[in-house]
C-alpha cells in the first residue's frame, strides 16, 4: 500500500499523532525534499525522490511514472510512505503519484492521511482569523468549491450547478462513526446535519 502522509507546515510538533505511527510502521519512507526529510528524520529514515519544479507537463509526467515504477513494486505488498509538507490532498506532489500509480499499476492500493495545512495554520503564525468565504489560489484556473455548514446540501448544489460546477461530494460528520460520504447526486439529502461539507468540482 502507499500511503501520502501530511507532515504540517514544517514545525516538528506539528505532525498528528497518525502520521507518526504511519511513519514508524513504514518498510519505506519517501520524501520529496530535506524539510520532509528532516521532519520525519524522528520516526524513520527517508529516501528523497526527485520532484523537480517544472512546468514542462510532458517532462514532468515522465518524472511521475519513473517514481510510480520505483515504488510500485514495493508498495504491493508492503506500507510505503510519502511523506510531504502540509497536506497530501491540496497542492501537493502526492496527487500526481497517486493519479500515475491508480493508471498504471491499479493492483496497488493508495490512501491518505491528512496533515496540517499551510492553508490554514499560516492564521496561527500570522495573528490572522478567517470567518468569512475567502479564496486560495496558486494562479491556476479556479475549479472547486468548498462550502462549510452545508445543512441545506440540495439547495446548494443546485444553485451551483447554474455556475457550472458539475461534481460534488457530500461530506457529514467526518472521522466519526456516522461519517456519510455521497457522491451521487440523486443520492444527496434535502436536509444534513450542521458538521457537513460540500466539494464542487467543475470537470
Ligand atoms: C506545493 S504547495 C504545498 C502545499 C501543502 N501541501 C500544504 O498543504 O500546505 C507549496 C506552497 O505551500 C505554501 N506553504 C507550504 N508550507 C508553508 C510554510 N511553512 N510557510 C509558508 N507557506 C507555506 C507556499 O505557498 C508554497 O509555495
């Protein structure tokens, strides 16, 4: 199995308690640079892959399947971890190994465990509070939404399906026992509990 494990934004007590046992049961660390390596330096000894900053899609691709290949064989039978700054699902390398690993070697199972984002910790350091809708951007086209206290999901998937979103995921509850998860639209109720979100996507 491999396994994208968030490390947070680069203060070593910032790992969660899961990424630490994560990384402790590993057979294999990787990291794609020093901080991540020096973060996990603790827990477990880390091979750095090469991720180099590029904008070439052609070039990069060819660079994620060569790491798929190096770690496919190894991570069938075996808890392979990647290890990366923040977290593994925004921004981040892992989502390009895990897409190159899910298309070419589909017997290989992959997971993630979330991490503490730079998205939200630079508040903590900065001084700064967010408690209204607001953006994230790294300069590409925007394609998702994410909309907190979803109690009314029906009604606000409709209203974004007239801005052309087209995907979404219905989120109540999470890491809980009663955690509910609905991606089929038909399936998403009129009415959710308060600890609900909604991801939109536009495809
Ligand atoms: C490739 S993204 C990785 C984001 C990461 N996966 C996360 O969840 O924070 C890299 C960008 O994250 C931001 N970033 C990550 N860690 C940071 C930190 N400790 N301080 C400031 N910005 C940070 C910077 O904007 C940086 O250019």
């Amino acid at each position: 199995m491999l396994i994208g494990v968030g490390l947070g934004p680069g203060d070593p007590e910032l790992l969660t308690l899961k990424a630490v046992e994560t990384l402790k049961k590993a057979h294999k660390v990787y990291v794609p640079g020093r901080l991540a390596a020096d973060l996990v330096a603790p827990y477990a000894q880390a091979d750095i892959l090469d991720f180099p900053m590029l904008t070439d899609y052609d070039v990069l691709n060819a660079i994620w399947k060569k790491n798929a290949d190096m770690l496919a064989e190894e991570s069938k039978d075996n808890l392979v971890v990647f290890g990366l700054i923040g977290d593994p699902n925004f921004f981040s390398t892992f989502t390009h190994l895990k897409r190159v690993m899910n298309k070419f070697y589909p017997e290989v199972e992959t997971a993630t465990i979330p991490g503490i984002s730079s998205i939200t910790s630079f508040a903590a350091q900065a001084d700064s509070e967010v408690d209204s809708s607001f953006e994230v951007s790294d300069g590409s086209e925007k394609k998702y939404r994410i909309r907190l206290k979803a109690s009314r999901p029906s009604e606000i998937i409709d209203s974004y399906e007239r801005e052309g979103y087209s995907k979404f995921t219905f989120c109540e509850r999470l890491f809980s026992p009663q955690e509910l998860i609905i991606t089929e639209r038909d399936k998403i109720p009129e009415k959710g509990n308060y600890f609900s979100i909604i991801f939109a996507e536009k495809e």
